[in-house]
C-alpha cells in the first residue's frame, strides 16, 4: 500500500515540477521579447540624448 502512495506522490511532484518549469520557459521568452524591444527606445527623459536605459 505504502509503494502505490509514493510513486503516485513522485508522479504529482514531477507533474508540478514540469508544469512549474513550462511556465517559467514562457515568462523568460516574454521578458526576453520585451527586453530586446526597450533596447531600441530611449527613455521618455532621454530623448533626444545619446544615452541609452541600460549602463554598458
């Protein structure tokens, strides 16, 4: 009885895990997106300066 419990409990754990994990490929893609789009506009007090919102 004991075996079934916690290969189930691994299964939902790895499920999370995975689930946990898709979703967080996602939210770095997005970041990503949105990072490479901000690079090519300056700040709203920057324009018309040659300095860009990031330091390098």
């Amino acid at each position: 009885m004991i075996i079934p419990l916690v290969v189930l409990l691994l299964a939902a754990i790895l499920f999370a895990a995975g689930f946990a994990l898709h979703f967080l490929w996602w939210v770095a893609a997005g970041l990503l997106v949105v990072w490479i789009f901000a690079l090519g506009f300056p700040r709203a007090d920057e324009v018309g300066a040659r300095k860009s919102w990031f330091r390098w």
